[in-house]
C-alpha cells in the first residue's frame, strides 16, 4: 500500500489487480478504483509496486514488471 502525490492510496493485491483508495471523512479506506486484467493489466496478481518521481507505478508480478 503506498499514497501517490496526490494522497490516494494504491494497493496491490494477489487476485484482485490494483486498488485506487483515498480515506473518507471517517478514516476509513474506501475503494475509488479497482483495475483488473479485463482493464488492461498484465494479470491479477501483483506482489509490490512503486510510484516513481513522475508518479508512474511500476507493478511486480511473477511474469515480470508492468508500468
């Protein structure tokens, strides 16, 4: 799980591809965007993931690295 620039928290998971998440008024995560193979992913597993100094995320999977 890590924030990018603009405080939404990404988080990668192993079988639901990446989440796009912010904190609501409450606290509590919230789901704003799920990204899945059908979206365009190499696959629905990733094992970690890094935003860079541009704000790309590169996501490692067992196939390798997808930006």
């Amino acid at each position: 799980m890590k924030a990018d620039r603009s405080g939404k928290i990404w988080v990668s998971t192993i079988g639901d591809g990446l989440m796009l998440c912010r904190f609501n008024d409450k606290d509590n995560l919230e789901l704003i965007k799920q990204l899945k193979e059908e979206d365009g992913l190499a696959t629905n597993i990733y094992l970690r993931f890094i935003i860079d100094k541009d704000g790309t995320i590169w996501a490692g999977h067992y196939s390798g690295v997808s930006k």
